[in-house]
C-alpha cells in the first residue's frame, strides 16, 4: 500500500515520511519527540503509531480533498472517524490492527488537547472493534516434559540448571505464574519435612494454596543445596547469578533457547507451561471448579477459555482418527 507521501502531493513533510500542512506537520513531530523522550514508548509501538497516523491522513486528503491541517482535525464529525474505520475494514484490516490505529488516533489527540493545538470530542465516543477471544496454546504432554528434562542441560553451572529445572516444573507442575514463582521467599517451602502444598500469592494480592508433586518438591531442595547463595527466610527463593531475586526475563530467554533446541512453535513461552498444566488436567478428566482454584481465576469463564482448548484438541484427534472423518 502507498505510503502518506504518496497520497498527498503539497506541503512539508515530517521527519518520519508524514505530509500535512505545515501547522499539523510541526504538532505531528512534537507528538513523535513525546511518545520517544517522554513516554519512552517501544520503537516498534512508535513505529507501528506512525504507520497508522499516516493512513489516516492520507484518507483524510482524499475524503476532504485537501492537506490535513489542525484546524481540519478539530472540525472532524463522528461520521468521519466511523469513515475512516469503515474503508480501513474494507481494505481487509484486521480487527486487532483497527484496534491499535484507533488506539494512536485516540492518543494523538489527547495530545493535541492537551496542549490547546486541536480539541476534538467526537473521537472520545468511538469504540473500538471486538476482538476475537484469545485461546492459550499449550505444549503437548510430550512437549512440556521434554521442556522440563532439558532446561537443565542449556545452562554450564549446575545449580542455575537446577534453579531453571525447578521453576519450569512449578509452572508446568503446578500451574504458576512466572511472576508467582519468581516471587516466592525462602520460607514459602521447607529445606526440611513434607511440603506438599504451597501458598501462593497471585494477582490482586489473592493467595491460594497449590498441591505439589513430590518431583517438584524435590527438584526445588536439589537446587537450594546447589545454590552458592545462602538467605534466610525473607529471602528470594530463586536468585540470579549475582545474589539478587531472579529476573522473569531470565526464565523466559531459557525458554526461547528451548525452543531453538526442541524445535518448539514460538507459543512455546513459560506462560504456556500454566497453559498446558490446565489443559492436560482437564483432558484427564479434570474438575473445571479446581482448576479454577488451583489457577487463582477469580472468574470461572476465564478458566473456561481451556475448553475450548480441549475442544479442539478433540476434533484434531477425531478428524486424524475416526474413519468417516478422513473421506
């Protein structure tokens, strides 16, 4: 698709390839100079912001049939926007991207407003399109226990393997958020004695209680004798290799190294082992109820999103398997 320069034929153009009348070009550059330095948004956001500015000034010439100008932006109706959002779905715009265009819209003008350049309320009444419900994706069984067995052999010092071993079973085995894992102390499961339960604080500052597997169990105290990183209680229960509480990102780039090695789709994230804990407890048979307890969803239709999951996961067995399907 051509680019806003290739639209519009008059006027300055910006630094980032906008062409608009020189009082919205100069906002235009004052607004990217903000979302860079101020708001310290990610380039690719910016990017992808400046993308979709440009198309709409690019529609808004041919709908008005002259440069954009900040005069212009003020006077723009409801009917405009519904326009523009209109001939983007035409042009076969996902909603996910219509979405995040009417999202830079929307920001752009409130900085305008903000600085008394353009006052527009006719956007703020505009709703964004209905995005389609997202389906985890889990790893196969298969899957996550090669994930689990392997963690180990990426890193060259043992007690790290270990401390990656450890926490990819807990999310695996026992559901938990990497950000739950991470920020688990010392104390919240015992050098010594049985612990087959775990308390976990979650989201909203909601704890529940979690079964666990003796394997996990286990792997936990092998790397705690391992870690060259003494504590107390109060302290992190898995540290970094300099002393501190461990980093997500850490845990996260092990798993993109898996699944370079294991031949993984790019699903394949930490977050997906709590996926796949659900979704194979569920195709075990399974209580929706527990499940819903054991993730710490305090709404049951988010955990019910795992049977669509299953769902599909049964219609790629029956359309692989049952001999009417494979006519």
């Amino acid at each position: 698709m051509a680019g806003p320069a290739a639209a519009l034929t008059d006027g300055a153009e910006a630094a980032d390839g906008f062409r608009a009348a020189p009082d919205l070009q100069n906002a235009l550059g004052q607004w990217l100079s903000w979302l860079a330095h101020e708001r310290r948004v990610a380039d690719l956001t910016r990017q992808a912001y400046t993308r979709d500015i440009g198309q709409f000034l690019s529609f808004l010439a041919r709908h008005q049939g002259e440069l954009p100008r900040l005069a212009s932006l003020a006077q723009l109706s409801r009917s405009d926007f519904r326009a523009w959002m209109a001939a983007r779905q035409s042009e076969g715009i996902e909603a996910r991207s219509l979405a995040r265009a009417l999202s830079a819209l929307k920001n752009l003008f409130r900085f305008l407003a903000k600085r008394g350049l353009a006052a527009n309320g006719a956007i703020t009444s505009l709703r964004a399109p209905k995005l389609p419900r997202a389906v985890p994706k889990p790893l196969t069984v298969g899957e996550a226990m090669d994930v689990v067995d392997e963690v180990a052999s990426l890193q060259e010092e043992d007690w790290i393997g270990k401390r990656d071993a450890a926490i990819l079973m807990l999310l695996y085995g026992a559901g938990l958020r990497i950000g739950e894992a991470v920020s688990l102390n010392r104390r919240d499961l015992p050098m010594t004695g049985e612990a087959r339960t775990l308390t976990v604080t979650g989201k909203g500052r909601k704890t529940r209680i979690v079964p666990l597997l003796p394997e996990i169990v286990t792997a936990v105290r092998d790397y705690l004798k391992a870690c060259p990183w003494g504590g107390t209680g109060s302290d992190p229960l898995f540290m970094g290799a300099k002393g501190g509480r461990l980093s997500p990102r850490l845990v996260q780039k092990a798993m993109q190294t898996l699944r370079l090695a294991l031949g993984l789709p790019e699903t394949a994230t930490p977050h997906a082992l709590r996926h796949s804990f659900a979704t194979h407890l569920l195709g075990a048979g399974g209580d929706l109820r527990a499940i819903q307890e054991l993730l710490g969803h305090s709404s049951l239709s988010t955990t019910q999103r795992y049977t669509d999951v299953d769902a599909q996961h049964l219609l790629q067995v029956y359309q692989a398997a049952h001999p009417r399907a494979r006519r």
